[in-house]
C-alpha cells in the first residue's frame, strides 16, 4: 500500500501558494527530516490547520455517500466501496493516508475533504506525488465569469 500524507492548509497560505506545490513539498520533506527544531515547528503550525480527528471521522461517516462504508477502529478509519478500500489516521500532526492506488483516494476521500474545506495539500510519503487535492483554488472558482480577450 502507498502511504501520503494530508495537510490541511491555511486559507491565506494557500492562496499564496496554490502554484508553487513545489516549494510546499520541499517544505513538509524538511519538516520530517528536522522535526525537532523549533522554527519548523513554529512554522507548521502556521501553514497548516490541526484536523480533529474525530470531528473528521464523523463528517466523513455523514457525508459519504451511501453505497461508501465508513468505519472507526481505534484510532483508525476504514473506508470501502466495493473492492475499493483505504485506510486513515493521524500522526505528528498528518493525516495519513494508506491505499493501493489515488485514484481510490480521488474517488472516495477527496470529495468529503473538498466539502470540508478546499485546501489540502497530499505528499506521498513513498511517491515522489505532491499536489492540491481541488484542481482550483476558491478565487479562481469565482472569478470563472470573467472573460480575457485578445484582439490581435
């Protein structure tokens, strides 16, 4: 199974950073391999919101849709649909995330996060795959209605 990991981001540093993956993804490598210096500490909690858990498995099991089974084991849960199966928990502040591929993800987690709020950033821990799980951000949702014309 691949594992990644979910963070969820600040609205005002998501906005700042919604085209440069890259240097968020540079950012949560250096903040596993130095965990324990204080100033990346500081600034992940900056950047990113902690995720309750509970409060998230709960709006997962309602939110899901009904042919999707979620289930709390401890401190993990198991989400199925069919075939389909990952697995979630929390650890130093990530949510983590154990599939055997991302489209699973794409289909039976990412909408309920979307719904909770429109920025998490995934990092494969084991897969060099990083990325936004909306394909846009929140501003750019609202600025669809404005057109760019070109009359050369």
């Amino acid at each position: 199974m691949n594992e990644y990991a979910i963070y969820w981001i600040e609205e005002n540093v998501a906005k700042n950073y919604f085209h440069k993956s890259d240097l968020l993804h540079r950012f949560f490598l250096e903040c596993a391999e130095k965990k324990d210096e204080i100033i990346i500490r500081k600034q992940f909690r900056y950047i990113t919101r902690k995720i309750h858990f509970y409060k998230f498995a709960m709006h997962l099991k309602t939110f899901s849709s009904p042919d999707i089974n979620v289930k709390r084991i401890g401190n993990r849960v198991l989400v199925k649909k069919g075939e389909e199966a990952l697995c979630l928990y929390i650890e130093n502040g990530e949510l983590i995330l154990k599939c055997n591929h991302l489209v699973t993800a794409m289909s039976l987690l990412f909408p309920v996060l979307e719904d909770i709020h429109p920025y998490f950033f995934v990092q494969g821990k084991d897969t060099s795959q990083y990325g936004w799980i909306s394909p846009k951000p929140i501003k750019a949702q609202e600025d669809e209605s404005q057109v760019l014309y070109n009359f050369l």
